[in-house]
C-alpha cells in the first residue's frame, strides 16, 4: 500500500476544475506535499460548488473538468511522484433536481418495479407505494401543477410521468395522483418523510450501499481510478450514515486493491475506531481539537465562565450536557422527526409500544447517546449506558426503553441497523450544527470534532496523545482547517488568545454591545468572536456568517421562523464595524492588541500539526493566513499566484517578519519539505522538555527513535502570558547533537541552549540533526 507523508485539499468545482488544479501540482511540491487530495469530482447537482450531491456516480463531473480532467491532474501528479486522495461519498446522492439524477428519475417514474428501486431507502407502506416529496410551498400549491413535453411541472420542477398515466383531458391534479410519488408540502417533511436523507437535507436521499448490487453500481467509476492507476488513496464521506460501515470499507479495501482510505469520523473523547475498520485512520478532526487545547491559556476559564454566566443572566455558565440533551431531543422531535418515527414502526406490536411511545423512548435514548454512533456488537456497553441515562432522565419511559433495549442490541434487527444510521444524524444536527452555536464562551471549544467541555490541554497530555496516536495511528490524518471547520485555524488562534487575556475580552465585548446592542448575549458572544477572530473581512463575509449563526443556534430566530426584527438588529450590529467610527475602533484596537499573540499562536500551530504523528493536510491555501468562517466562507477561491511568488522569494534567500502571513508559508513550506525529503527523522515521538522560568511557555517534542535521530519542534504557547512574565528568560533546551533550524538556517548545539536565542526570529523553529556532528 502507496502512503502519503502529507497531503494539499484542493476544492474542485466549476471555477477551478481538474485541469486548474493540474496547473497547480508544480507548486504543491515546490511547497513540500506528497499528495494532492481532491473535493468530490462525480458529477454532482449543476452549480454545487462542494461537490457532496451526486447526481451520477458513473462519471466524473463534466463541470470539474471530467474524465479528462483527473487524467490531467494525475499526470502531472504522477510526473512530479505525487499520489492523489480522492473524496467520495457513499451515504447519499443529490435529488434536488430529479432530472438530473438517472437514479432517481428512474425511481420517480417507474416507482418500486425501477432497476434502480433497491438503492433508494424507501419507506413504501408508510407513502401508500410512492414517495413522498416536500417540493410544494403549501399542499394547495397542486392547483398549479402541469403537464408540459410529457413531464409533470411545478414552476421550474420537472417530474416524471409513469407510461400510460396521461390522456388528453386529465387534469395535472389527476395524473399527480396516478404517479409513484406524491409532491407535498415542504413543511411536511419533519414528520412524514418516507425516505432516508442525509441529515435533514431532503434534497440528499440516502442510498443502500450495503446490498451488493448498489454498491457496484454507485462504485464502478471509482474502480476504474485503481484499475487505471490514476488515484492512489480514498476519503470516505460520512461513515456513520451506512447501515453496515465495516462491510463497506472491507469491500472498498477489494475494490482499490488495498489503497490508502480515511473515513471522515468524529471521535469523542475516549472513544477510537473500531478494530474491524479497515481504514488507515479519520480525517483528522480529533487531531485538530488536540491541537487547539494545547493553546489555549487554562487560567482564563474561570473568568470566561464568569463573563457567560453573565450574558445569560444566570449564577452558573451554560450547562453543556443538559444543553446538548436539550437540543439533540429537539432535533429528535422536530426535524429528524421522520426518522425517529420509522424506527418506531418498526417495533413489533407484540411488544405493546405505540409508535408515539416507542418514537418518545426512542428520541430520548438518542438525545442520551454520548457518541455519533455504535457499530454493533462494538458499542453495546454505550448503548446499555444510553438507555440507563433516558431512563434515569425520564422515568415515565423506563417500560418502553426497557423494552426497546434488546431490540436495539440485535445487530441483525432492521431496528438496531436504523437506530444506528440515526444517532449519529442527531448527533450532528443537535450538536454541531445547533449547540456549537449556543455554547459560546470561546469560540475555539465548538469546532468540529471537539468536546466544547475540555477548556485546555496541558502540554504533558498533548504529549501522551501523541505517543498513543504514533502507536495506534500513524498513517492518520491531521488537519487545522476544513471544508466544515466552523472557524478556519488562524480565527481560532487569535480567538484563542483571549482565554489569555479574558478580563480584557469582557471589557471590549461589553463597549461593543452598548454601541452595537443585539438582545441576546451569548450570541453577540459568539458573533464578536467571530468578528475578531475573522478580521479584517467583508460586510457581505460577516453578514453571512451573523445571519447563519443566529439561525442555527435557534434561540433568537430560526431558519423555517425567521425573526425579522432580531435579525434587523444583528445586521445592524454588522454594519456598525463598517459604518460606525466608535465600533470599528474597539474592534480593530482589540485585534492590535493580539495580533501579535495570535500570529504567534498561528504559525505555532501550524508547525505542531504539520509535524506531529500522522498524515498533514493542509487545506487550500491555508499556507497563508486563513481566517474563514463557516461555510460557504471556507471554501473561497485562493490566489495561488500569491502564493507561488512569495515561495519564490522565501527559496530566493528572504526572510519574511515575525507575524506576516509569509512567516506563515516559510513554516509550512519548510516543515511539509523536511518530511518528505528526510521521513528518517519523523519515526517517532517524545516530549523535549524546558528548563527555567517561562518552560510552560514552550510546546516541543522530537520526532525521532531517539534523542539524536529526529526532527526537534519548538512552539511558543501562550505567547501573552509569556511577553507579561517577561519572555523567555533563562529557559533553555538540551541538544545532545547539533542541529539546524530549517526555517532560519541557524545551528545550535550540542548542549544547552537559550530557547530566545532559538526563538529570536519567530515564535517556532523546526530544527533537524546536521549529519556527521554527533554530541
């Protein structure tokens, strides 16, 4: 098996397709990656800039560059010795617009007696044999249908029609009700939905990869990638929707003849992959919350604690696990409530549960679940715990949660297969997409992946998770920025600072919520963050993100209720940073302040998980500052012009600042070329400690077998802290060989050795052995 030392996301799409990427694969290993990792490239829903709603799993996307253009991308990256990572996505296809998707068409027309009926997870007794559709404004909206070229049509929708359903004089109302799917009020879809989607997006219809013929079918074209030799590894997209996860990978292991697979896998604490996973690791999620902790100033939580306790007007700050109940039970009972309720179909009457009391156990188990997912028989223990805590929390249930419990613990039960696709939906629909918004003292804690409770990580347990995670899982993924991240890295190291500086914090938050005032204080919180950690940026980037956040947390405005007049104010507020001189100077005095520490934290960052144990990711020009919000924010065109010729200049013998974004690519470029060029001193991992008055303010570790054959990495952490307590002092390291600083050029060692000598020019150094000098 071909594995890579690093990897470069790239975000195909109709404005930077394959044959745009190929363009770029000289500068990726200029910079230092081994493989250039790709978006999805199936043909996807026109205009999808993501790329996650296939339409065709048989081709690639004539939009992204087709096949021509993936046999371009991998030519230049085979002439270079790069592999390539490709993204795909087994859970679900793109059904927004039916014609454009042969499956679904198909399964429209011609309804269960479609070849293509079985891939489609239909609830059919449930719609009376069709499938229901949430496409109409209100169900009176069937007045204005009509048929036209031999299709069903709502204002721009096309719907197939079944043979012999039409005659000349029948009514559009008529022939709706002689087809395979009925077309219903969107609003409809929380509850009567009678097909398996992806999360609560109707428009992504789950398909079932577990019967061998679907699989085949959605995975010829990616077959052909390894019988051409033109891709090398695999990304998988949502695991945890599959009704069998396990089976999956070992069949895609067969299909890519062994290749390198990731699963996109959220990891809560504790928890790790199941053995029988047959994948080298996740995409890095868990990686990237280490990473952070490891940053984060553990002094500033009680004041940060105290501040959100304040905004919500009560003793105590929020509760995050009564919190995540409450919002995971919500999503339960309303937008997924679809799903709930056909696992409660599925309960036996024998059994003696209503299907409304078997949906109410069944929606507090769930809202109990404290991971993603099982994958029985592993989990069962979480599960039994699960149940004991609905039970404990709702003692009305005790009977009926008894009573599902085996069911729900029988692998082979439909019930404990769907239970087990659901959770998870839940999970990220409760947590990450509402609670992340409402759990808002520092912005960094609510990043994918990340357990918001654990406010720091203290250098001596980052370490042993880096020992466990060099024995367990080497050839894992690590990542700072994605194409979820709900902050890119360089927002959250700047936010990070002010869990260094939190009484500053209060008293900048609180001068900006008198001039710009919204009437709900954990969400100016979160949005004043955002702001910060952001800036500088556009008043559209900011209204964007002000609009989605506020409708995800729900508390104050929500997505299907808009409240119009908080959502005036938080616009408001927004524009002040451009139109108000008194707000754009707090603001921008504040990120003087830390800009420094922020930049710091950044390239410190940067440095660690380009280096530590696994596989670096580094996302689409995160080599410079990447201060992006929430998508769609995230996934902005990049100017790798810029990029080519600051490289250019850094290989020509310049040495950018202290703190500019071209320290930023000096470090990345520099680290990402170590690796590849010198993988002898990356086979290990163990902590290098610091001697004198500012050693907590020093992250390092060498990478080596032993202390003289690895990669040495030096971070500053808590860059205020340090400055305030007077900088580095006496503290200093011991080289028991001489080595090089990749970054400066600069030898040290053998023996003790200043940290601010070391440290002098940037806030990290990446020192490597000098061959031939041995202590």
């Amino acid at each position: 098996m071909r594995t890579p030392v690093s990897t470069y996301r790239f975000q195909i799409r109709s404005s930077f397709t394959l044959f745009d990427a190929a363009e770029q694969v000289l500068y990726l290993k200029d910079l230092g990656v081994d493989w250039v990792y790709l978006s999805p490239i199936l043909t996807a829903e026109k205009g999808s800039d993501h790329g996650y709603d296939v339409t065709d799993p048989s081709a690639v996307d004539p939009d992204r560059g087709g096949p021509e253009g993936l046999q371009a991308l991998s030519k230049a990256a085979r002439e270079h010795g790069m592999g390539v990572l490709v993204d795909i996505v087994p859970n679900h296809v793109g059904v927004a617009t039916p014609v454009q998707n042969p499956w679904w068409w198909s399964l429209l027309k011609e309804g269960r007696e479609s070849p293509y009926a079985e891939a489609f997870d239909v609830d059919w007794d449930l719609g009376g044999g069709k499938v229901r559709l949430p496409m109409l404004g209100s169900d009176d909206d069937l007045d204005k249908l009509e048929v036209k070229d031999g299709e069903l049509r709502y204002y721009d929708h096309r719907f197939p029609l079944a043979e012999g359903t039409y005659s000349e004089g029948d009514s559009p109302q008529e022939v709706h009700s002689r087809q395979h799917y009925q077309l219903m009020d969107w609003r409809r879809a929380d509850a009567e939905l009678n097909y398996r989607r992806f999360f609560a997006v109707t428009t992504l219809a789950g398909i079932r990869v577990e019967e061998p013929s679907v699989f085949e079918k959605a995975h010829a074209e990616v077959g052909r990638w390894f019988t051409e030799g033109l891709v090398d590894g695999l990304r998988v997209d949502h695991p945890d929707g599959l009704a069998d996860p396990a089976g999956y990978l070992r069949w895609l292991k067969d299909l890519s003849g062994g290749a390198y697979v990731l699963v996109e896998k959220i990891l809560e604490p504790g928890e790790v992959l199941p053995q029988d996973f047959a994948c080298e690791g996740t995409t890095g999620y868990d990686a990237l919350a280490d990473v952070d902790r490891v940053f984060v100033d553990p002094a500033g939580q009680q004041a940060l604690d105290a501040l959100d306790a304040s905004l919500r007007g009560t003793s105590e700050p929020a509760d995050y696990a009564e919190m995540i109940r409450g919002t995971k039970r919500m999503i339960a009972d309303g937008i997924l409530r679809s799903e709930v309720l056909r696992l409660a179909r599925l309960v036996p009457e024998s059994h003696g549960l209503s299907v409304d009391q078997a949906a109410d156990a069944i929606a507090e188990i769930i809202a109990s679940f404290p991971v993603y997912r099982s994958y029985l028989p592993v989990g069962a223990d979480v599960l039994k715990e699960a149940c004991e805590s609905a039970a404990a929390h709702r003692p009305d249930l005790e009977v009926a949660v008894g009573t599902l419990l085996p069911l729900l613990l029988d692998p082979a039960n439909p019930i404990a297969i769907r239970f087990q696709q659901t959770s998870g939906m839940v999970m990220a629909k409760g947590v990450e997409d509402t609670a992340f918004y409402r759990y808002t003292r520092l912005g960094t804690l609510t990043e994918v992946g990340a357990e918001p409770t654990e406010f720091a990580v203290s250098p001596e347990e980052f370490h042993q998770r880096m020992e466990r995670r060099q024995q367990e899982l080497p050839l894992s993924m690590t990542t700072l920025s994605t194409h979820d991240t709900k902050r890119s890295e360089d927002a959250r190291a700047r936010i990070s600072v002010i869990a260094e500086l939190p009484e500053e914090w209060a008293e900048t938050l609180e001068e900006l919520r008198k001039l710009a005032p919204i009437p709900d204080g954990p969400y100016e919180n979160l949005l004043w963050q955002a702001i910060v950690g952001a800036w500088p940026a556009s008043r559209e980037r900011l209204q964007g993100y002000a609009e989605k956040a506020a409708r995800e947390a729900g508390n104050s405005t929500k997505w299907t209720d808009p409240n119009e007049d908080f959502e005036s104010k938080v616009q408001a507020a927004v524009d002040a940073v451009f139109d108000d001189a008194k707000v754009a100077k707090v603001l921008t005095d504040f990120v003087a302040q830390i800009d420094a520490f922020s930049a710091a934290n950044s390239v410190s960052a940067k440095l660690v998980q380009l280096t530590m144990p696994g596989v670096p990711d580094v996302y689409q020009g995160s080599e410079f500052w990447e201060r992006s919000l929430t998508d769609p924010d995230n996934r902005r065109p990049v100017d790798f012009g810029a990029r080519q010729e600051e490289l250019a200049k850094l290989d020509a013998g310049a040495l950018p600042d202290a703190g500019t974004e071209a320290s930023k690519l000096l470090v990345t470029s520099r680290a990402l070329r170590l690796r590849r060029d010198r993988p002898e001193l990356f086979q290990g991992y163990s902590p290098v400690n610091a001697a004198g008055a500012a050693a907590e303010h020093l992250l390092a570790f060498s990478r080596g077998t032993d202390a003289d054959s690895g990669a040495l990495t030096l971070a500053t952490r808590l860059p205020a802290g340090l400055q305030a307590g007077g900088g580095w002092r006496d503290t200093a390291v011991d080289l028991s060989t001489a080595m090089r600083d990749e970054l400066t050029g600069a030898s040290y060692g053998p023996g003790q050795v200043s940290v601010a000598e070391v440290l002098g020019t940037y806030p990290v150094a990446l020192l490597a052995p000098v061959d031939g000098e041995k202590a």
